[in-house]
C-alpha cells in the first residue's frame, strides 16, 4: 500500500481532506459529507443498484468505513470489505470500530491504482466502489480513476457523483465539490461497457450513480 501523505506534500484533490482532519480530528465531520441522512441515501442507491452478497469489496475512499457498516447493519454478506483511505488517522480509527471481515488500508488510490489489486487477492473477484471520493476531482481526472479501477475490478464499478442537473438550485453549494454532468459520465461509461446502470431518482437530483458490470 502507498504511504500517507502530509499537508505540506498533498495533491490538490486531497487538501480538503486533510483541512478538515486538522480541523475535526478522525471524525464524521472530515469526511466532508452533509449529512448522514444523504450518506445514508446514497449507500442505500449503491447497495440496491449492485448485488454485493458474496463480493470482495474495495471501497475507494472509504474513510471511517460507514459504507461497510452500512452494510453489515443490515446484514448484506459481502465477502470482505476493504477500504481504502488517504487520511492515515481516519483508517487507524476506521480499524478500530471492529466491522465484520473489513480492514482498511492507507491509499492514495487516485496516484497509485495498483493499490485496488494489492488489496485484495488478484484471484479474488472484485467490486470497486466509490461513494463521495470523486468529489474533488476535476472530471478528466476523475474519469482516468475510473478508468483504473475499470480495468481492476473483476465484476462491476460503482460510484456516485453530484450531478449537474438537480431540482432545488438553492442547495448548489457542495464547498470544495465539483458537480459533473451525468451526461458525460455515461458516455464515458457506455465507452467501456453496455452493461450500464444509472440512477438520479434520489436526493432531488443532487446526486447520481452509475454502475458498470463486466
């Protein structure tokens, strides 16, 4: 796995992150996320849109591994979950919680894509999820981490995104969150697969997600 990088040697995408850790410590508050309601939403969306019983789970941005908890609160039996987390105080304190068959691993996936294959056994049937982590990538470089983890996984990539095409324009403002056309994504998409799912049905159109299946 990648080493943890400092404040002081951070690429752009993850200076929000680690401002908001100097800011809030390991906390759910250095996630960046609004509100755990819409986390919640958005896992649901995932959970729905993709059958993980069974899986090998790498969840890249995993931070404090709400997703996995998510999951095993509701007792989805993933095979293991395994996140990835450039923030080396969020994945020591990810770790402690002591959810069923996950670690989480220091990554900065975005530099180093092999870590998706590192992760986990390379026999190991793959699913690679994404759920806020694309936020503060520009999309080309969003979509090249896509890429990667296209060509990594072994059965399906899933990830969300805030969409340009919402309902309340009042809620626009994300902070340091890029929104991206969903009509880009899915024609980048449908480039790699035709077996796409798509969904924007779900928090007024704020967020959507796509999954691609192998």
């Amino acid at each position: 796995m990648t080493t943890a990088t400092t404040p002081q040697d951070a690429p752009e995408y993850l200076a929000p992150y680690h401002e908001a850790v100097d800011r809030f410590g390991a906390s759910f508050e250095a996630t960046l996320w609004a509100s755990k309601d819409a986390q919640g939403k958005r896992f649901g969306v995932m959970a729905e849109m993709v059958d993980l019983s069974g899986r090998v789970i790498v969840d890249a941005g995993a931070a404090l591994g709400d997703f996995a908890v998510y999951l095993a609160q509701r007792e989805i039996p993933y095979e293991r979950y395994i996140g990835l987390d450039a923030m080396e105080s969020v994945v020591e304190e990810a770790n402690k919680r002591g959810v069923p068959r996950a670690k989480f691993v220091t990554s900065d996936f975005v530099a180093h894509p092999e870590d998706y294959v590192h992760a986990a056994s390379p026999r190991e049937p793959r699913v690679i999820t994404f759920s806020g982590s694309l936020n503060t990538l520009e999309l080309e470089q969003a979509q090249r981490v896509l890429d990667d983890a296209f060509d990594a996984a072994t059965e399906a990539v899933i990830f969300n995104f805030l969409s340009t095409h919402f309902v309340h324009a009042h809620r626009a403002q994300t902070g340091p969150a890029r929104r991206f056309d969903p009509l880009a994504m899915l024609a980048w998409a449908f480039e790699k697969t035709p077996n796409v799912r798509f969904r924007q049905d779900y928090l007024d159109g704020h967020d959507a997600t796509i999954a691609l299946f192998k």
